[in-house]
C-alpha cells in the first residue's frame, strides 16, 4: 500500500485540499481527506497538487526523437514512452505524418511490440494517431505532400486517376496505405483525413466499420461537407482551427460544425500559440470540457533548446521559440509538452484546476475507451501525477508505481 498525502487532489468535480490518496494494487483504493496511520509508505505533498496523468492523444515525437525515425535498431515509440513521463505523460497515441507504406508498416509494428510487452518506466503506448496521406494538399501543414493519396483510389473502386490528380508520384499507391491499416488494425486507433476529397466519406465508412476512430482535420470542408462527414462518422477533430478554414460568420466550416456537434470531441494544441486563449476559452464553452482534449502535436523538437535541429517524417525542421518550423518557415507541429499545456490551461487560459485536469486526461481517457483511467477516484487505475505550486512535475506514477521523479530537492 502507498500514501500519499498532504497535496491537493484534483478530483472530477473539485480539488479536495489537504486529501489522500490511498493506492494499493495498482489502484486507487481510497480518497480521503484525513490522513491514515500506520505502517505505510508513505510521502507528503504538502504544498503540491495531485492530477491524473496526462494523456496525449497527438504526439510526433519528443526529446529530439521522432515517431518515424528510421534509423535501423532503432525503437523510437519505445524512445518516446520512457522520455514523456518527465511531462506527466502516462499514456499517449503515437502520431505519424503521411509517409510511405514501409515506414507506416516500421512504426506500426513498434507499437504492437510495445503494447504487447510494455517496457519498464514508460508511458503506455496506445494505439497510433495517422495523420493520413488523406488529407487536403491545400491545408497538409508539414506534410510532404508528395505522400498525399486520393481516398477514392484507397479502397479500389477508383482510379488512380484521382490519385495523380493529388500526387504526381506513383511509387506507392493509395490501396497500399489501406493495406497497412487494415495489416495493422488493432493498433491503429485514430485517422485523420479530410472528408471533403473524392471518396472521403466512403473511407470515413469503412475505417469506422474497421473499429478505427476518424478524425476531420487538414481539411477545407464547407460546414456542410463536415457534417457529411460526422453523418459518415467521424467523431474527433484534429487539432481544432489550425489547418482548417477559419470561422467565419457566413463560412462556419468545419470548426463551427465541430463547435457546434456534440458528438465530435475536438483536440486543441494548448500552448497560447496555435490557437489564441481567447479561443481555447471560447471553444471550451462551447463543446464543454468532457468535448475537448489537449494535445501537444509535439515534434521531436519538444524538449529541446531552441535552434536544435530534429526531423519530423524525414524533413528537418529547427526547434523555435514557440512552434518547430521547417527550413521555409512553415509551422512544423509544436514544441509544447502535457506539463505546459496544462500550465497554459491554468494560467493563460484561466481554467478551474478541474477543467484543466479533465481536458488533459479525463476526455482523453473517455473518448478512447480507456476505462478506469484519467481521474482520481476509488478504483481508478493510479496513474497520476505530482506537480509542485508552479504545476511544474514532481513524480509520476503508472499504475500506483513511481517511474519518474525529479532531483529530490525539489520536493
Ligand atoms: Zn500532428
């Protein structure tokens, strides 16, 4: 059994100051707010918070590694799990940008491996989040674009045609991307792609029946296209106004449809820099807290100084100040990190510590059927984290175990 007592929890409906948690098992056995006695072992917090662990369900890399590392020998996912616990990361979908069959079939099958055989003093590894070769060339970010395929040449009833129409290059074909999904399936779990493109709505079809998640997002779709597309069955929206029209009064588009569709739950990059407080405050009253999760969409340039170089799907892209960029001065994904976001969310943004927790874990853990994960509450698996008075992390721990902690001073 472990104690851990003194902080104050960050429970799903309020902050329980001083509180206990009790863990045994893995779990949570018991929250409380005096103390127990006896021969435990015991920590005290005094001073500290406690929140579930972080859940980042977009994620490309961190530390300098990136998801598609193709370095031989080299497990990046695996690379990636052990270094995120520093961040207060428990669990994490893996994230790849649109890329080639065999790299998509490399990283896919680090995933399985390291949900098969959890490594020790990791995050778990969930299933991965593609951010697909079936997005809009017009809204692909950093994508390379010459990975971009044509959804209607993805399930063989088109032509390639359409195809050659999005990408001129014809080393690999749209099916064979569906291929390593479909190889792979179990542990794909989300797919982003843009409804709106010829046979859009046919693949949302299809990957739903298949189990897997979509997402809209790189995505020009009208409001009405959006719709279409959660009418097909899309329910998440990836990384909510970036990459996307902007909402425009007469043009709600995809991010009004998304605002205003319970059913989608939306991510939102929460470093104050891809999308304005203001916003992240307006898009939280709009869908709710338990409608929206914090994501990183961390490159391998989080974590590092600022002018690192680290690649991201085989481009080099320089660590700025506020985003990775590439040599051009594209927005290349984000240098934030969980620990941040939930800072951001607190200070900038002026959430209640309990809205934060449950945009950072709570909705997270839902949305993907984690069950018994993302609160702390009796039964709950004790995955969490301690942040000291800056919301700056202490320790985390993954099912009841300590498999991070910074210098002791500090506590
Ligand atoms: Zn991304």
């Amino acid at each position: 059994m472990i104690v851990l007592s003194g902080a104050s929890l960050v429970l799903p409906d309020r902050v329980l100051s001083p509180g206990t948690l009790v863990i045994e098992d893995g779990r949570i056995a018991d929250v409380r707010s005096d103390a127990p006695s006896g021969g435990h072992t015991a920590f005290a917090f005094h001073g500290h918070y406690i929140v579930p662990g972080f859940i980042d369900v977009h994620v490309h890399g961190v530390d300098g590694v990136d998801s598609l590392d193709a370095r031989p020998d080299n497990d990046a996912i695996a690379a990636i799990a052990a270094r995120l616990l520093r961040y207060g990361v428990t669990a994490f979908c893996p994230t790849t940008v649109a890329c080639a069959p065999d790299a998509l079939r490399r990283v896919l099958d680090q995933v399985r491996r390291a949900r098969e055989t959890p490594a020790a003093r990791s995050a778990r590894v969930l299933p991965a989040h593609l951010e697909s070769n079936f997005i809009n060339p017009e809204y692909n970010g950093a994508q390379p674009s010459g990975c971009l395929r044509s959804p209607r040449a993805a399930l063989g009833s088109g032509t390639e045609s359409s195809a050659k129409a999005l990408a001129e290059r014809s080393d690999y074909t749209a099916a064979q991307i569906v291929a390593e999904i479909e190889r792979a399936a179990p542990d794909v779990g989300i797919v982003t792609l843009a409804s709106e493109l010829d046979g859009g709505l046919d693949l949302i079809r299809w990957l739903v029946s298949r189990g897997h998640r979509v997402s809209l997002g790189h995505s020009a779709a009208t409001y009405d296209e959006a719709l279409a597309g959660i009418a097909a069955g899309a329910r998440h929206a990836t990384h909510l106004f970036n990459r996307m029209p902007p909402l425009s009064h007469r043009a709600p588009g995809l991010a009004g449809a998304v605002l205003q569709t319970d059913e989608v739950a939306a991510e939102i990059i929460c470093d104050g820099f891809h999308v304005h407080p203001a916003l992240i405050r307006m898009a939280i009253a709009a869908k709710r807290p338990s409608r929206i999760l914090a994501i990183t969409d961390a490159t391998a340039a989080a974590g590092l100084p600022v002018g690192s170089r680290a690649f991201l799907g085989g481009q080099v892209i320089t660590a700025g100040e506020s985003t990775a960029l590439l040599p051009d001065g594209t927005i290349a994904g984000s240098v934030l990190t969980m620990d941040r976001a939930f800072q951001t969310l607190v200070g900038t943004v002026g959430l209640s510590l309990v809205d934060a927790a449950t945009i950072c874990a709570t909705t997270p853990a839902r949305e993907l059927g984690l069950v018994g994960h993302g609160v702390l509450a009796p039964e709950a698996v004790a995955d969490l984290v301690v942040l000291d008075a800056n919301f700056s992390v202490v320790q985390t721990y993954l099912a009841g175990q300590l498999v991070y902690a910074r210098a002791l001073k500090s506590i």
